[in-house]
C-alpha cells in the first residue's frame, strides 16, 4: 500500500524533487498545480521508499501502517486525483536566465519575512554562480508572518514549515532587521538607494467590506483581525471580543472561515495544547457560544473550503457539524466531498455538544441591530435571483470574504485588486504599463489572496527569476552603498531594531514558557516586552 498524502499539504513541493519515481503531483511544472488544494501520490507507482516523508516540512506525508481512522479518507482522496487526472498536462517552460559572468554582488531588500519572503531569498541564494546579498525588513519584532500569525494555533504541524525559513534568514549572505518599518523608520527611496531591488513581500493586511447596512455595528469584525487576535498578534492583542451570545455567523466559507468556527466552537481542553496566545485562550474559556453558522453564498458544489479542511471539521471532538443541504458530484474527487457533504447534510445536532452549521446559498443583505450586532439578514437562493429573505440571531458576525493588500508609499497600487500591479513580479506604472526600475512584489500583495504557504514558493522564483534577468541584463540601477553602511543607516533610524539573534531570545523565552505549563510555546504579544527579551532585558523593564 502507498504513502499517503494528508492534511496538512503546505504544496511546498519539496517532495516531489526527492521521489525515485515522479508519483507525487501536480508538480510545480504541471498547469493543475496553482488551482490543487493538496499534492497527492499515485498508489500505483508508490514503492513506499519514505524519501517524501523526511522531506516534507510539515509531517503530512505518512505510511499506510501509520494511517488513523482520521486519516484514513486520504487513501481515497488521494486516489480519486489519478481517476480524475491520469495524465498530467505541462506548464510551458519558463525561460532560464544564463548567468556566465557575474556583473558584481546583487543587492536585494526584501520587505516581510514571511512564506513568500523567505522562499524568494532562497529561490535568490539558490544560483551558486551569482553572489547575492539579502537585506530582509520586517515592521514587527519577530519574523514569520502567515505562518505565526495566520496559521490556526491548533495546525501546529503546519507551523513546522518555518524551520525551514528561519535557516533560510539564518544564511551568512542575509542580514534580518527586525521591528524596522518601510515608511517610518526607513523610506521606499532609501532602500533603492542601497540596493539593486527592492521586494514588497508583505502580505495583505486589510479585509473585503460586505457592504451592507449595520456593518460597521459593534460585534460586527473581520474574519483577519479575530485571527490575528487569537495567534497573538500585537497591533490586536488588546482587542476584546463580545463572546457571551450563544450564536455566531461567519460569512464566507473558505479554510479561514473554517479556521474561525473551529477555534470558536473546541474545547478549551484541546486548545490549551497549542501555541494559542494567552488572552484568546481565556477569553475562550469564557465564551457561551454554542452553535456557529457559516454562510456560503453559492451552493455546496463551489465552496471554497478545501476537502482536508472539511474532514477535520468533521472530526472535532464534542462538535456536531451539520449541513443545509448537499450535492451531486461530477469528478472522483468531488465524489470523496459530496459523501462527506452528505453525511453533514443528514446529521442532527447531538444533544449537548456544540455546532457548527454549513449553510449555503445564502447572501447578507443587513447586520441587524440597533446598539451592536443582534442578527443577520440573508438573501435565500441564488445571490444573483433571491428574492426571499431570512433573519439569523447571533450576537456575533465575522467577515471572511477575502482579504486585501494596502498601499505603500512611492509604490504603484491597484486598489480595485487590493495588489501592486506587476508582470511576472516586475512592479509596473499602471499609467504606461512601463516596468518601474528596481522595484518588485511577492506573495499575496503580488497576486492576491490565494493558495497556501507552498503556493507562494513558485509565485518567489517567478519574481526571483524577474530580478535575476534584469540584473543580469544591465537594467538595474547600481546601489550607491555597500551592505555595512545600509546596515549602519538602519541602526541609526532604528536603534531598537532586532536581528535573528534577537529573535532567537524571543523563541527561546516563549518555548521555556512553554514548557512550564505543557504548551509548544507561550507567545510574547506585547511589542516593548518583545524588544526587552530580544535586547536581553528584563520583561517589564520597559
């Protein structure tokens, strides 16, 4: 029987380069890789050699003497792709850049220090015959971003895959400067000024507005920020949450929203095992929230959620997971999501445990309430014909209908995209479609929302590959300093700033915090006790 691939799949890909018999796919060369929810193994050519299971940085790849009754759908799952997709189809090739001659050291700043940032900075120093010096600015105190802050707490193998990055920002040609923000302490202009490009990598850090009345209510929030609340982020750690209704909505239904309704409807039990940050945890506890409805504006057949996700909903302890209706599945692998779709769709409430309710064709058309959020008023049917409407009680309506990028100063920005506009990573005036010198983009600022943390490994060497042939081809303007002095001049504007050692402090102190009381870590959300720990300072000192 072969390895099974299960959840979760970061598409890192870094297994399909080490297996002897190329049965792991979509590869990254293949067109089905950027719209897969998951990498999956041909039980057919599979020799269970275990060369993916070490390679895989998150732990999803398992042997089949390994499996767990949890697990034990992914056999399917992974089998249905084959019978979906017997022959893979190719990308075209991407154009090599051919560097024989090195024209001098290249200089690269990149702005973040998460999945996308990190990977371009490998894609970078991958290219031995081209010495590339790296400058990576991250606004906060610690790196990682996606995969600190927007990962759930409770995918902690997930968060494995940032052992990786921090060996990648631990690389001798790499300088981090962390709590160092662009716009504040340091200007678009002077990064140029020190470095052949300049890569914004840093995410999207705004929401998608319904746009109905009574949005703006108190109770009324997005889906982000309560994410970035309960992994401990510091711009929302002094959030509060009303948690004391017994009913919660969240609109939207991709792997984020069910993200929310799971963190929202565990065990308390269950979620003090994970690095969950302090005040969420006891807020938590505290909460009396019973019953959370997700809200899906298109049948069940057009979800967005991903079928690994969707069978880990299923298998929360103490939730029954119910669904308004199900569907007919065309394809071997929507057939494996129908069945579990069913079964929601046939299953009632068990008495005493919490719920989480899949709802689906069901559009917002009001947030009710006077003072704060006391409902919510949906269209009935399809959003483009409903006409009926029903009004759901909650006391709680989170948003999570995609998120968007914010514009940063200097730096072209489409704002019907929430994106800077680019080609293949180039940044490009919007105005003449011209290439904006030095500049470019990776990651969810480049191309919007989209993908998991692996997604972002092909979208860095696109822009990796963009840099290299523009340096190689003479069109970046030369750096009028060397590395030491931008080095010296972000110390300068920015005495507290933090490098990895610092950061090494901070992940030092938050897991020993962890040990004290059973937990992977205990995390820092407060900034000035960050930057004492990271100074070696006492916590408090500040």
């Amino acid at each position: 029987m072969a390895h099974v691939v299960t959840q979760p799949c970061c598409k890192d890909a870094g297994c399909v380069s080490v297996c002897p018999v190329d049965c792991i796919h979509p590869t990254p060369a293949e067109r089905l890789f950027r719209p897969s929810e998951m990498l999956y193994i041909d039980p057919e050519k599979c020799i269970d050699c275990g060369a993916c299971v070490d390679e895989c940085p998150v732990d999803a790849i398992v042997p089949p003497e390994d499996l767990t009754a949890e697990t034990q759908s992914f056999v399917e799952i992974n089998a249905a792709y084959y019978q979906d997709n017997p022959t893979p189809v190719p990308e075209p090739e991407p154009e090599r850049i051919e560097v024989k001659d090195a024209p001098g050291v290249l200089r690269v700043a990149i702005v973040g220090s998460g999945p996308s940032a990190s990977y371009l900075a490998e894609a970078l120093l991958s290219d031995r015959l081209l010495p590339v010096e790296i400058s990576v600015l991250e606004r906060l105190p610690v790196p990682g971003g996606l995969v600190r802050f927007g990962v759930a707490p409770d995918h902690r193998s997930t968060k494995e895959v940032s052992a990786g990055f921090l060996r990648t920002l631990g690389r001798k040609n790499v300088d981090v400067f962390l709590g160092v923000e662009v716009g504040t302490h340091v200007t678009h202009e002077d990064l140029l000024r020190h470095h052949h490009a300049v890569v914004y990598a840093s995410g999207t850090s705004g929401d998608r507005a319904l746009g109905v009345p009574g949005e703006d209510l108190p109770g009324s929030v997005s889906a982000r920020e309560f994410v970035a609340w309960y992994n401990g982020h510091p711009d929302h750690a002094d959030r509060v949450f009303d948690l004391s209704c017994e009913r919660a909505v969240v609109v939207g239904n991709g792997n984020v929203a069910l993200d929310v309704a799971r963190i929202l409807s565990s065990d308390v039990a269950r979620l003090v095992k994970t690095d969950i940050a302090p005040h969420a945890l006891e807020a938590l506890a505290a909460s009396r929230i019973r019953e959370v409805v997700v809200l899906g504006r298109r049948g069940p057949e057009s979800a967005a959620f991903s079928t690994a996700e969707l069978l880990g909903l299923t298998d929360l302890p103490g939730v029954s997971v119910t669904a308004s209706q199900g569907f007919s599945a065309s394809t071997a692998l929507d057939r494996v999501r129908e069945e579990i779709l069913g079964r929601c769709a046939a299953a009632t409430a068990a008495p005493g445990e919490r719920r989480i309710h899949l709802q689906f064709l069901r559009s917002p058309v009001k947030v009710l309430g006077t003072d704060r959020v006391e409902g919510l008023r949906v269209a009935v049917g399809d959003a483009a014909n409903g006409s009926a409407t029903e009004d759901i009680a909650a006391g709680l309506v989170l948003r999570s209908i995609g998120f968007r990028g914010a514009p940063v100063p200097s730096v072209p920005f489409d704002e019907g995209t929430g994106t800077i506009p680019n080609r293949a990573g180039a940044v490009v005036d919007p105005a003449t479609g011209e290439p904006v010198p030095g500049v470019y983009t990776a990651g969810w600022i480049k191309r919007g929302p989209s993908g998991v943390i692996g997604s972002n490994k092909v979208c860095s060497a696109e822009t990796a590959a963009s840099i290299l042939s523009d340096f190689v081809g003479g069109r970046l303007p030369e750096p009028q300093a060397d590395r030491q002095a931008f080095s010296e001049f972000v110390v300068a504007a920015r005495p507290e700033r933090i490098d990895l050692q610092g950061w090494r402090r901070i992940d030092n102190h938050e897991k020993s915090a962890g040990r004290a009381v059973g937990r992977p870590r205990v995390k820092l959300v407060d900034r000035d006790e960050m930057i004492a720990v990271a100074l070696g300072e006492p916590v408090g000192a500040r």
